[in-house]
C-alpha cells in the first residue's frame, strides 16, 4: 500500500506559457473591434467624385480599448457611400489594390475645404484612428510608438482588414499620425514630419521634389512623370478703401438715426464693426474664394437682448433704486402717535376726499420730484414724456379716449403674428405689453440703465392708478377677459381694464337709473300693458328713488366703497321674500317681475303658463393665470372628504346660484324645472305619452342627475331668493381687483418686470430678423430662425424658464444678426447693388450667398470672372495701399488705380505685385513606380506638403510590394 500511495504525494510545479500577455490581449482587442465593425476585406466604393468630400456625409463611430492601465479611443471615420456590385468578386478582386491606395491618386478632391486632417493630406474616403483617449495623454517616446505600430500591422495581418490603420503620436495638437495599410502582397507607410520653422532648402519645390525621389528610391532611369498639385493662399488684410456703412449710434439722440433707428417701439439691428474682416482669394489654374468671419462682432441687437436680459439678475427694489421710500419719508412727517386717539374720537367729520388713494399717489410723486431733483432723475422730462405718448397715445387728444381706447387687437388664428405670440407667451405685437417691453429695453440701453428703467416703470403705475381712479380705459389692449396665452403682465393690464369697465358700466347705469325711475322701470324689465300705476307702485316708486339716488351720492363721495344689496331688503321681507318658502309657489307668483332681458321664445312656465323671460345675469368674473392657480390650490386643499367635495361644489357653484336668484326675480312662479329648460336643456327630458283621453302630448322630466339625492342644482334651488342681478352681492368685486392689480404692479421689482417682459423683446427680436432676412434673402438663415421659433416657444411657453436656456436663444438670434450683417458687409464689398447688367448682379449676388452658406466657393471664370475681377481690384489697391505713402492716392477708388498703373504686363515690369506673398503654399505630389525593385509592382507613392510662417508639414504615403522585393 506504501507503494502505491508514493506517487500520489509527489507534486509537479507546471509553468503555462500560453497565457496571453498584456501586449497580445490588446492586438486580440484591436482585432475583435475591426471585426465588429465588418471592416474585414476589401469593400470597393463608387469613383470620388468631385467635391464629395465637402458636400457629402461624414460619420464616426468609436471605441474604447485598455493596453494595460492606458485607455485609448479607436474611432472609424468614413464617407457615407453606396458599395459596387460585388458580383464575381471572388475573381475581380484578387489582383485590386486597396481602396485607400487607388485613392491616393486621385485628384478630384484635392485641398478640401471642410474636412478631417487626414482626408486633406492623404485623400482617403475612409481611416481608423487609434489614439489615447484623454488629451493629457500623449505617445512620446519612440519606443511605445514603435510598439504601437507593431500592434496595427499584427492587427491588419491576421484580420485581413485593407483600411488604412493610424496611430496619434506626440500631443494632440501637432496633428501627428503614423500608420500602415495592408493589402494582397501590397502595403502602405503612413509617415509624417512636423516642424516648425521651414528649412531653406525646402522652400522652393526643387526642394521638395528632392525630398519625394528619394523616398520612393525609384530604381527606374528616367523616372516615371511626377503630377503636382499647388495650392497658394493670399490674405486680402486691408478694407480701408470700404468703409463699413453702420456706425456706433449716438445715444444723445431721442428720436430716429440711421443706424439700427432708436424710435421708441423699434429694436435697432446691425452690426457695428465690419463683420467680415479677411478674404482669401485663392491663386491656382480655378480661384476660389473663402471668408474669414470676424470674431464675435458688436450687433445691436444682439446687445440690446442681452444687456436686458441682465436686467433680470438684479435683486434691487425700486425704491433701492431710486432712494428712500417717499411713503415712508412723508410718514414721518405728519405722523405723531401721541396724538393718534384723539385724532380717532375727535367729533369733526373725517374729509373722506382727502384720504383718497389719489391723493396719496399725487402727493407721493410731489415727493419724488421734491427728494430727486430734476437733473437727479434718470430720464429727462423730453425722453419721458416722448415715451408716456408713444405707450398712451390717447393723452395727445384733448378728449381721452372711451370705449375704443380698448380696441381689439388679436389676430387672426392663422397669422404668423398669432402663432409667435401665443408660442412664446407674450403680447400681440400692436399692443401696449409689447410696446412697454421695447421702450424699457430702449432706456436700459440707452436712457440710465437699471434706474431709467425703474424712473419709467414708477411712472407707468402712477398712469395705471390714474386711469383706474378717472374711468379711463387703458390704450392697447383687447377687450374681453385676460388672454391666458399672453404673458402674466399682459394679463395683469386687461384685467385692470376689465375693472375700469364694469365700473365705468355701473356709473352709467345707475345715472341711467335715476332719470329713468320715472317710470319705475330698470333696464332690462319688461312691462306689461296691463300695469297702471297706483297709489302703491307710486310709493314704492318714491322709495326706490331715494335709495338709489343714496346709493349714486355715496359712490361719488367716498372712497370707502360698498357694493352689497341696496338696503331696499325691508321691501322684500314685505313683498313675500320669507314667504316663498312658507306659501310654495302660490305667493312667490304674487312678487313682481325684475331683471327680465328678453322672452325666450315660445317657452312657457309650467306650472302657472306665463312666458319664460331670460333675466338680466352677472357676467363672470375674469381670472388670471395666478389667479386660477389660487383657486386650484384651495379647492385641491379641502381634501376628498364628503364635506370637502361639499364645500368645493358650493364654491364653484357662485355663479350658478347668482343666475337662479335672477331667474327667479325676472319669472315669479318658476320651479327648478323651468330653470334647467332654459339653463341646461339637457337635463330636461321630454317624451311623447298618451294621456287618459287617448291624445299624445310631452311629458317632460329632470335627467337622472338632476333627481339625485342631495344635488347641488336642488339645494342652490333652495336657498336662491328672487334678487335680480342688479342688487346681489357683486361675483366680480371690480374695486378690490383693481386694488390687488395695482398693487401687484407696484411691488414688481426691475427684475420681475423684465422676466414678465423678456417673451415680448424675444418675440421682437425674432421679427426684426425676420424683417431683415426677407432684405437679404437668405435660405440658411429662414431654417435658423425657424429653429430659433421652435426653441424659444419650448422654452418660454412654461413659467420660470431656466437662465442657460434663455441665454441658448439669444445666443441664437444675435448669431442670425451677425449672419445677416456679414451678407450686408459683402453684398457692398462686391457692390451687388452698382451692378448694372442683371446678369451680373445675379451672378454676384448668388456668389455671395454662396460664400454665407459654404467654406469655400468656387470662382467662375476665375480672374476674368465678375466676381474674380473684383477680387483682383481689392488686391491691387491693397498692395497700392502697402507700397505707397500719398494718403489722397489711397483713398482712390481701385478702378482709378487700375487704369493709373496699367495693363498687369506693364505692373509687372515695374515690379509692381499684384497680389501680396502668399500666406501659405500647398503641394501634393503623385506618381506610380514599382517599389522596391525594378521587378515589384508599380504601386501609387504620394505626398503632401504645406508651408507657412510658423509651420512645415510632410505627409507620405508610400507603397510597396510585399510579394517581390
């Protein structure tokens, strides 16, 4: 058994060297992503055609890849095209080069104007990229760099993949990239040199071409043709001779100037800088041309928008603004508590007229003036009172405006102008919102700020007090209640007008009602032939007289305003008020009709067959969304408990039980079933039956709602009393609205006013862009603003809209400005509106939309082109501009200046350039020879070289044959 068991306890120790390293774990990764995106084989595209590598579509897609503790991104780039037929690929493709090696020789996108570094150098529709994924990171040392490239060609050998493979070395901001692409027995070296300062020997193309040869190491006599490509840029520096026609605007001027007009009611537009400030005309066999936009340049409106919009962060009062509270300072000087009591008990009269709410404002801004003098205030009285016109234009006219001061301005719904404003909640572009919103973005811009704006602010709501106070409707704004798509502020003013309304409605009806009572008749009432009046209805008659005359004495003398019953109740206790519910209907039938508007058809009541008249009903009250808010919140408050929905119903059924009280006053006799026939004739059913004599008559009875026990409708029933509309408790307590409206304006601080108002001057600045693009008539520009309208109505249709997104959308519509003014700046650089021919003119004006909307536009016909022309005479007088002191000669026009110097022959003879060195040089050199031996297969060598100031780049691509070498 010992011996058995001996080999069981040896132990054998047994080293795996099949477990992979960090090294192949990240060829094995690199190998699996290029599987992943099918980049196995060879894919053959259509042929490029010209300029798809600017007009066509880029995508990308990446991944993340570890070799050990250090992340790299993978990212393939390519060029969205459709694949050739791959019929018969099996033969055809054995003897094909790679994709990216045929299109190393094309020509026909070179020096593109928008697109990745590699494409621009190499002409490939399609790469991958390796590069570390954070940009601190950098692949310095020559080692790792060697190892990574070692990985990409291990990477493309097992997996077959012919897309060329780069690796970024050194910082991110050389652009440096090495790399390999392998095919069947062939394969490309991506290299790449980067300097900063060009050699001497390297300036010229001799230079370069010498460079190439010996790269390729030709071992052919004479060498196969060398295609070149050259590229020279120029920089077009100077535009004095073309002065920018919008200047600064001065800001002493009130009304009108040409730049951006600073009339009240109109937001300035214009750029006040030379938005385009280089032109790089392109000299090659095709010129092209491409703008460089000057940074961030000053636009008016884009300032105006925004400095406003700053209004909005201030946390400062009014009265912080502008000084002390004057109510406080003023009670300071009349108030002695010491004498408060006796001022209480003393028996005089208290002058009810000199405690008025008026006389408290007017005196109040006596104080102002008297605490702030008149050049201490921040708006002179000439800025003020053109601005207190322009809002309330009915002040002009001797006799204020009545009732067509409110005049009706909501457009159509199918405008253009309903649909901004009701997307971004604001005002109707005519009304007095909108008008006060540009006129407070006019001062902040222009007139003192922060403070001019709390100077016209006060003033405005000593206006809206004053007009509430003397009846007088407030200009530019629609009649009816508040419109919930407009702004809270917009709301807030047709609510107070809504109060000015009814009480100017009052007045008139009770003057009305006083000369009227002749005849004992209120409007409204309905008087039968039959009436005669008696000694009775005389009496009474007397009695009404005096009360109601009482009443109209008291509204004129006090402002302690109470707007209950009349105290005429004494005649109802007479006249069978209790006994309606003692004596049923009987007695109620006795009562005299009140408060009837008109018959109501042929309609009868049921029970005594006298004509259902519709009475004289309470309007309901208008709400505002606040207000509505309010209202949700205490109905939501009272809970789900049988004696919350209880309390809730009666709430919400004021105006209901106010119409059954008229109903009643206006048809004495009436049940609850005449009053739904007319209120909700729904709920009155009516059927055919045979009564006992055999004749088919209706029958008619409450719904199935209206019989349930306990209904709201039965109870309101009940408890109404027969008042007519005239004398019930007011639902719309006009006075105590105003009073909360006026006192909601007047504890607006600047910012919350510029937060109600912001909507209005982003709905007129979208305008003012609208307006002037339909001058230039740009179709990049229609789609941003549409944009623009798209975001600003998700942003500003809610309340409180967040900062960031705010600043997002006048973001937007001061790069619009600048858009637009640059299409100015160049339609008179170029001189579109000179143009005489019509064919010139188009040809031009489409040249410059061409240079708004792309990065780089061809020149037709070149040089002896319209537009090439032009060009040359703007080099030309630069270069006259460099070359010569004579102000006066600089001043010249450059056709003058053409003429002056000759045909181009004699300029040049004169060593007179006409264009200036070129700021930089392109060159790509191309050729075919088999690499590395004679024997080895001609394959495509290219490369690519640009020289600047500060920069000198070599981008090769060279090719060999792996097979016979």
């Amino acid at each position: 058994m010992a011996a058995d068991s001996e080999p069981e306890s040896e132990v054998f120790e047994l080293t795996d060297f099949t477990t992979a390293s960090e090294w192949e774990r990240f060829i094995s990764r690199v190998e699996e992503i290029l599987n992943d995106w099918k980049l196995i084989g060879n894919s053959l595209g259509k042929p490029l055609e010209k300029g798809i590598f600017t007009s066509g579509t880029w995508e990308e897609k990446s991944d993340e890849i570890f070799f050990a503790d250090f992340k790299f991104s993978v990212t393939h780039h390519y060029l969205v095209q459709e694949s050739i037929d791959k019929e018969g690929k099996d033969e055809v493709l054995e003897d094909v080069l790679p994709q990216s090696m045929q299109d190393l020789l094309c020509m026909n996108n070179d020096f593109p104007p928008r697109a990745h570094c590699l494409v621009r150098w190499y002409g490939l529709r399609e790469f991958v990229v390796l590069a570390p994924a954070a940009n601190s990171d950098a692949v310095l040392s020559e080692s790792k760099c060697n190892l990574l490239l070692s990985s990409v060609s291990i990477a493309l050998g097992n997996t077959g993949c012919q897309v060329p493979l780069f690796v970024q070395i050194h910082h991110k901001w050389r652009r440096m990239y090495v790399g390999e692409c392998q095919g069947p027995g062939v394969r490309t070296d991506f290299e790449m040199v980067h300097l900063r300062k060009v050699p001497n020997q390297y300036t010229h193309l001799s230079g370069l071409l010498d460079i190439f040869k010996s790269k390729i190491g030709c071992p052919l006599t004479p060498l196969p043709p060398v295609s070149i490509a050259i590229r020279l840029t120029y920089v077009l520096q100077d535009w004095q001779q073309y002065f920018w026609p919008q200047q600064p605007p001065d800001i002493d001027a009130l009304v009108g100037g040409e730049v951006g007009g600073l009339e009240f009611g109109k937001l300035p537009f214009g750029a006040c800088e030379d938005p385009i400030s280089d032109l790089d005309p392109l000299q090659a066999p095709h010129w092209s041309v491409r703008v460089r936009k000057a940074d961030n340049p000053q636009c008016l409106l884009g300032d105006f928008v925004t400095e406003f919009f700053k209004v909005c962060r201030r946390k400062e009062s009014t009265d912080e603004i502008l000084g002390r509270s004057t109510f406080e300072e003023e009670g300071r000087e009349i108030a002695d508590i010491t004498h408060a009591l006796s001022k209480l008990t003393e028996p005089a009269p208290v002058p009810i007229h000199k405690l008025s709410v008026s006389n408290m404002v007017h005196t109040a801004k006596k104080k102002i003036k008297k605490h702030r003098g008149v050049e201490e205030s921040p708006l002179n009285n000439d800025v003020l009172n053109t601005i207190l016109l322009f809002l309330f234009p009915d002040a002009a006219s001797e006799k204020p405006l009545d009732g067509t001061s409110s005049m009706d301005n909501n457009p159509s719904s199918e405008s253009e102008e309903y649909n901004l404003y009701n997307q971004f909640k604001s005002a109707p572009s005519d009304s007095l919102t909108y008008k006060l919103a540009l006129c407070l973005c006019m001062i902040n811009f222009y007139h003192g700020g922060l403070k001019g704006v709390a100077h016209l602010w006060q003033e405005f709501v000593l206006e809206m007090r004053f007009r509430w106070e003397n009846d007088f409707l407030i200009p530019g704004l629609a009649s009816g209640p508040p419109d919930l798509r407009c702004c809270l502020l917009h709301q807030k003013l047709q609510m107070l007008n809504c109060c000015i309304e009814r009480k100017k409605a009052r007045d008139e009806k009770r003057k009305t009602s006083i000369s009227d009572n002749v005849t004992n008749t209120y409007p409204g009432d309905a008087v039968r032939p039959g009436d005669q009046l008696g000694p009775d209805n005389l009496k009474d008659m007397d009695k009404e007289k005096g009360e109601v005359g009482k009443s109209c004495d008291s509204w004129s003398d006090s402002e302690e305003e109470f707007f209950e019953c009349l105290s005429d109740t004494e005649e109802f206790k007479g006249n069978g008020q209790e006994s309606g519910k003692k004596g049923g209907l009987k007695e109620m039938a006795n009562l005299k009709p009140e408060g009837r508007l008109n018959q109501h058809g042929k309609l009868t009541l049921l029970h005594n067959g006298e004509p259902l008249y519709i009475p004289v009903t309470q309007e309901p009250a208008p709400m505002t969304e606040d207000l509505l808010e309010e209202q949700s919140e205490v109905l939501a408050k009272l809970g789900t408990s049988a004696e919350g929905a209880h309390l809730r119903a009666r709430m919400q059924s004021a105006c209901l039980l106010s119409d059954m009280e008229s109903f009643k006053a206006a048809n004495p006799g009436c049940c609850l079933e005449d009053f739904v026939r007319w209120y909700s004739p729904r709920d009155y059913i009516e059927e055919e039956v045979i009564d006992e004599k055999g004749n088919t008559v209706l029958k008619g009875e409450l719904s199935a709602r209206m019989k349930i026990p306990s209904n709201m409708w039965v109870e309101a029933w009940e408890t109404a009393k027969p008042v007519p509309a005239r004398r019930q408790r007011r639902l719309f307590d006009d006075t105590r609205e105003a009073e909360k409206v006026l006192h909601y304006l007047a504890v607006q601080k600047p910012a919350d006013l510029a937060r109600h108002l912001l909507p209005c001057v982003i709905h007129a600045a979208v305008l003012k862009v609208k307006e002037e693009e339909s001058l230039e008539n740009i179709s990049s520009v229609k789609k941003i603003i549409k944009q623009i309208i798209s975001h600003s109505s998700k942003v500003l249709h809610f309340p409180n809209p967040e900062d960031k997104k705010l600043e997002e959308i006048i973001h937007q519509i001061t790069n619009v400005e600048a858009l637009i003014a640059r299409a100015h700046s160049l339609k008179a650089k170029f001189g579109t509106e000179k143009c005489e021919q019509e064919e010139e003119k188009e040809d031009l004006e489409r040249f410059v939309s061409c240079l708004l909307e792309q990065p780089e536009v061809l020149v037709v016909g070149a040089g002896r082109g319209h537009a090439g022309r032009i060009i040359h005479k703007l080099f030309v007088n630069a270069q006259r501009l460099t070359e010569s002191s004579d102000e006066a000669a600089a001043m010249a026009p450059p056709e003058e200046e053409l003429k002056r110097m000759g045909s181009a022959e004699e300029r040049r003879q004169n060593s007179v350039s006409d264009f200036p060195p070129p700021a930089g040089r392109e060159l790509i050199l191309r050729t075919t020879v088999p690499r590395p031996a004679p024997y080895s297969r001609a394959l495509p060598q290219r490369m690519y070289s640009v020289l600047t100031k500060e920069d000198f780049r070599l981008a090769g691509a060279f090719s060999s044959d792996t097979s016979f070498f």
